[in-house]
C-alpha cells in the first residue's frame, strides 16, 4: 500500500471525519442498549401459561408479557362501558387458593350479551399492578359475595391481567425504529472510519478526478498535496488558492477544485439570527466548474470571502460571478457545449 506524505488536507479530512462519527455512534449504541434492555423476544413470542398462579410466577420473575390458555374464566358481573356499549369486561380465574382477576377486550352491545362462562380461553396479556380502578371492582365484588375488600386482596394476586395493555403494534415500531438506527448508522460509521484510515479516498480528492482522467489516483493526491505543501499564493479563513488549486479546510467540508476548470462562483450569504437578534453574517462560497463538479466553502467571514474572491477575480476574469439566472443558464449551455465536444 503507497504511503502518503502527511498533509493539513489529510489531517483536517480526519478531524472532520471522527466529528461525523460521534452522532451516529451515539445513536447506535443507544439503540443497540434498548434493543437488549428490552425483552422484544418475550413480547412478540409471549411464553404460554396454563394458569394465573405460573403467570403470577413469571410476573414476579420479570415477565409481564404472557400468553395463557385457560381452561375456565368466570364473569365478576362488573364491566367498562363506552356509551351504552360493553368495551371491557372482567373475568376471574381461581387457581389453587388464589384468585386472579382479568380485564378482557369485549365488545357488547348491551351487559346481557356477555356470558357468565368463558372456557377454553387463549389470549395474550399483559400482567400489572393492581390499578385504582381495578381496586374499585373488587371492591364491589368483594360486597356482591359478602365479604370485604381486605378479605378479597387475602386471597387474590396482588396483580390482575390486562389484555387491553399487551400491545405488540407499537414495540413492533420501537423495534423498526431501532433496527433501523442501527442499520444507517452503520454506513456513516462505516464511511468515516474509512476516512480516517485512508483519507486519500475522501471524495474531495476523486470528485475532481475527471479533471485529470490520464494520471493515477496515487499520483493525483500526491499532485495536490504537494501543491499545497508548496504553493499557497493567498489564505483566508481556511480557504487557501494555491497555483492550481481552491482548496477548503473548513470545519464543515472540506473541497478541492482545480482554477482553470471554475466556471461559475457565487457568494451566498445568510443572516444568522438568535431570539431576533441578529448575531451574524455567515458567508458560503460556491463553485460550479466543469464535468458539473461543485463545491462549497461553508461557514466564513465576508472578509476572508472577499479576500479570495477578489484574487480569483483578477486572475481568471472568463469565471462568471454570481448566482442569477442568466449565469445559470450560461453555465448549463457551457455544459452542453462541453458534452457535444466530448
């Protein structure tokens, strides 16, 4: 493998290139900890129960999402009502010496519709603590029966079942959502730890290849690089016009055009403002060339843009200044002309 000489240009291409790492790496590690904080295995393939008592058991093992077949659940004679419509209905499970208490999704236009049995019961459910509402219908249970609330709790899981709560469609999301993080994040990671390995492979330096089809990669980089090294002729703001070359070590991007291949440039600028207060101009610098290669030099002072701009100016008076449409028009014929002449 050719060894590069060390330049600024590399060196900025690292700096760069470890910053667009620090987002996605973020991200994905985030991920990657919910992704195994969070049992989606055991909520998209709930373990099947045969009874309250081991659902109890796996609950107080960490598992409240659960599949059980029941063989028998028994109507409470409480139920939620949407209107004049049943929406929910709570059912009850006595399994050994403890009672279990369900909250099923039912819908029913009217109580009488509701039966008193349920046997042979699958569903898929979330298991909870004992909410406020809940509490409320055992508590009035607990009078239809004669006994008292406390008596009830003595003898019921200090939880109930809620099939309304088990609800697979939105960790299905969560689950996308983080796959998905983890999936583009890779390429960026991917992309700029290259970079930092091998920068002579940034696109600054293989956008402008065209420009040069009969001389080796290798040789390119090494071409520019000394140039740089060698031949700086005006600097401003990071943004250096060496012989042959714009060259931009931005803490934005960092781009390369040859002079001679510029045919049209552009100074945009942008008002940056704070709570309605204007704080600055920020100034950008575009360069369309040939091959419709373009560039950009984000982020600068109007003195440094004026610095460069003026010198490029003076020493090649055939590039067309200025973003309007005639000079985009002019710069397209150009293009076209350049094609018909390949």
């Amino acid at each position: 493998m050719k060894r590069f000489k060390k330049t600024s240009i590399f060196r900025q291409l690292r700096i760069l290139s470890l910053k667009h790492m620090i987002v996605p790496t973020i991200m994905s590690i985030t991920a990657i900890l919910f992704l195994t904080y969070i049992n989606f295995d055991g909520i998209f393939n709930p373990v099947t129960y045969q009874n309250s008592f081991d659902a109890y058991s796996a609950y107080t093992d960490g598992t409240d999402n659960i599949h059980l077949h029941l063989g028998e659940l028994k109507y409470t004679g409480y139920n939620i009502m949407k209107g004049n419509k049943v929406k929910y209905v709570y059912f009850y499970e006595l399994s050994g010496d403890k009672c279990m208490f369900y909250k099923l999704d039912m819908n029913y236009d009217s109580v009488a519709d509701i039966p008193r049995v349920l046997t042979d019961v699958e569903i898929s459910a979330k298991v909870m603590k004992t909410d406020g509402i809940t509490k409320n219908m055992m508590e009035s249970f607990a009078q239809s029966i004669n006994w008292n609330l406390e008596g009830l709790e003595s003898v019921c899981f200090p939880v109930y079942v809620n099939e309304h709560e088990y609800n697979p469609t939105i960790y299905y999301i969560f689950y996308i959502m983080l796959a998905s993080i983890v999936f583009y994040s890779l390429y960026p990671l991917t992309s700029n730890l290259f970079i930092v390995i091998a920068p002579h492979t940034h696109p600054a330096y293989r956008r402008i290849r065209v420009y040069y089809p009969d001389m080796k990669y290798d040789e390119l980089v090494d071409m520019i690089n000394d140039n740089f090294q060698n031949n700086v002729l005006v600097t401003a703001g990071k943004m250096y016009v060496t012989d042959l070359f714009f060259i931009n070590l931005g803490p934005r991007e960092v781009s390369i055009i040859p002079l001679d291949q510029i045919v049209l440039a552009y100074d945009h600028g942008q008002l940056l403002k704070f709570l309605g207060i204007h704080i600055r101009m920020s100034h950008t610098l575009h360069f369309r060339g040939y091959k419709k290669v373009k560039i950009l030099a984000s982020g600068k002072k109007a003195t440094h843009t004026t610095i460069i701009t003026d010198y490029i100016r003076d020493k090649y008076p055939t590039i067309i200044w200025g973003h309007t449409k005639e000079n985009i028009l002019a710069y397209q014929q150009i293009l076209a002309t350049e094609r018909a002449n390949e």
